[in-house]
C-alpha cells in the first residue's frame, strides 16, 4: 500500500511540475507530438459536416442560412459581425491578426479565395485544433466571414472554440497595427 501511494504522489509531483513549467514558461508541453495530426481543412465552410461531438464552434454571417438544428446540436454556431472592410483588406487584417496570435500557424492562405486555414495549439498541454476562415464579401465595401474550429483530441472542448472564435472576431474589428477599432480614424 505505502508503495503504491508513494508511485502516485510521485505522479501528482511529476505532473503538478509540468504544468507548473508550462504556466512558468508560457510554453506548451511537448505532447503536440504525441497528438494525432490537426484535421484536414473543411471543404466547404458554408455547409460543413456537424462533429457528433461537442468539440466545435461555427461562425456565420448575419444573412446566413441557419444549419440543420438537428446537425448543428453538439457545438456553438455564433453570427459574425459586418466589417466596414473590402474582402481584401478583411483578409489582409485576418492573415496579420492570426499570425500575431500564440500558438497559432497558419497552414494555408489563399488570398484570392478569401480563405486562411491553421492549427491552435492549447496553451498548457499542447491540445491541436483546426482553425478555417472564409472571408465573405456581401457587397463592394462590406464584408463577413465564416470561422470554424474544432477540437482534434478529446470529446468536448470546455468552450474553447466558442472562446476562441468570439476572441477572433473581436480582434478582427480592431486595426492590427494601431489598436483602433474599425471605422476610427
């Protein structure tokens, strides 16, 4: 019996230190590797296949087509603000808020599509999520988007997604480069 307490307080002090070094530190612990690969990007952001898991977040601009309740149930589906931006500038501010961000690498971007996929790595235990933006352009001077993101590992994500995408649309209103918000000159 004591040997077996002994194994776990030497557990509880193995692991209370790695947390302690990744909080110390700011830097994840290297589980990243032992993780499956993010998943591949969502083909087709306006309608894309509903997790049966409640590990995702979904934004969508205001005029969009609600999705299948019934589909949509396990995760969060948000409404995306209006930007007083071009769907080139949106991107362009998109592109340079998320490549600031901690965590964050962008995977693919294509400027010409509007689109930008990445992987967001958990602060502490180095969790992978799959990140995809579709800039949507709903007319010459207004734009939206699509924001989706989804746990790779594990059954829920304790809200992160939802956290993360209301996070991001609230960065992508204010200017990346002096911190004011849009429409301030």
């Amino acid at each position: 019996m004591s040997v077996s307490i002994t194994l776990l307080g030497l557990g509880a002090l193995l692991l209370g230190g790695a947390f302690g070094w990744a909080v110390v530190t700011g830097n994840p612990l290297p589980t990243a590797a032992l993780m499956p690969a993010p998943l591949a990007p969502v083909a087709n952001l306006a309608a894309p296949p509903f997790p049966k898991t409640p590990n995702w977040a979904l934004a969508l601009p205001p005029d969009a087509p609600s999705p299948d309740p019934e589909a949509a149930r396990s995760g969060v589906i948000l409404t995306a603000p209006r930007y007083p931006l071009s769907a080139k500038a949106l991107f362009q501010r998109a592109s340079a808020v998320i490549g600031q961000l901690p965590n964050v690498t962008i995977t693919h971007q294509d400027p010409k599509t509007g689109r930008i996929d990445g992987v967001a790595i958990s602060r502490w235990l180095g969790f992978p999520d799959t990140i995809s933006l579709q800039v949507i352009p709903l007319d010459s001077t207004t734009t939206s988007l699509i924001l989706f993101s989804q746990s790779r590992v594990g059954y829920w994500d304790l809200g992160v997604n939802a956290r993360r995408i209301r996070t991001w649309l609230c960065l992508f209103e204010v200017s990346p480069s002096d911190g004011r918000p849009l429409g301030v000159s």
